[in-house]
C-alpha cells in the first residue's frame, strides 16, 4: 500500500512538474540591451527614453511589432505616444522551441519617403532561448511584463492589414 502511495505521489509531482514548464510566451519583449537616453535634468531628471522594438504576443494568438519609443520612470516602463513608430500586425503559434510569426505593417506615424505605402507580409521564425529569452531577426529580446498594459493601451483601435493573419 505504502508503495502505491508513493507511486501515486512520484505521478503527481512528475505532473507538476510537467504542467510548470509549459512556456508562456504572452505578453510584451523588448531588446536584452536597451541604450537609454536621459531627459535633460530640467524636463525630468528621473526619465529615460530608448528607441527600439517591443514585441507582444497575445495569449489569442495575436502578434505585434511596435518599432517605438519607450520611457523608464522610476520602476515603470511605458511607450510614447508623442514620437514616431511603426506597428506591424499578425499572428504566432509555437512549434517546438520555436515561434513562427506572421505579420505586417498597419499602422506608421511618418511615412518613409521611397517607400511603399503598402509593404508585402513577413513570416519569420523566432527561437526561443528560454522563458525569458529569445532571438528575433538576430537580435535576442527579453520578458518585459511591465510593458504589457502600455502596449495593449496603445494597440487598441489599430487592425490588421488585409492577409496579415
């Protein structure tokens, strides 16, 4: 009896430990290393700004790219909504330790000159490194959950291009 106790014991925590290593991957990535900006010391000596790529993948299964700037105050990171920025829009799905993505642009605030108005779709593999690592377009993003509302904030009412997912 003893022996089917532990058994069923051993079942358990193999199960446990199973369902703990399932990857989350929602939520907001940005770039392992950040070059911040400090504000000048009479606008806000606490600010820092840094251009980059925020990547979100929604528990839904939708992807976006913010090419964007984002603010550090204190603890609390946030996106721009006065500076320039592009937003590509799609889908994810996992695939082993990779993440296939499709997207496209939807939204830009200042058009390149030269460029097309409409850019053809992008699918891409991403590797994910571990939870909180993973390599997107040779450059390695990191979890960054206190992105997430700002980026839902300012992805709400932008849709997706035709064929983006």
């Amino acid at each position: 009896m003893k022996r089917v106790y532990l058994l069923l014991i051993v079942v358990l925590i193999g199960s446990a430990v199973g369902f703990s290593q399932e990857t989350d991957i929602s939520g907001a990535w940005v770039l392992a290393k950040l070059h911040w900006q400090p504000a000048p010391a009479k606008v806000d000596r606490h600010l820092k700004s840094s251009q980059t790529e925020v990547l979100y993948f929604a528990k839904d299964t939708r992807f976006s790219l913010l090419d964007c700037t984002i603010y550090q105050r204190d603890a609390s990171l946030t996106v721009s909504k006065g500076d320039a920025q592009g937003i590509y829009l799609g889908s994810w799905h996992l695939s082993g330790s990779d993440i296939v993505v499709k997207y496209q642009l939807a939204y830009r605030t200042i058009e390149i000159l030269g460029k097309q108005s409409k850019e053809e779709g992008h699918n891409v593999v991403l590797k994910l490194l571990n939870k909180q690592t993973l390599v997107f377009q040779g450059k390695t993003f990191r979890k960054e959950p206190r992105l997430d509302v700002s980026v839902e904030d300012d992805l709400r009412g932008i849709h997706s291009p035709e064929g983006a997912r």
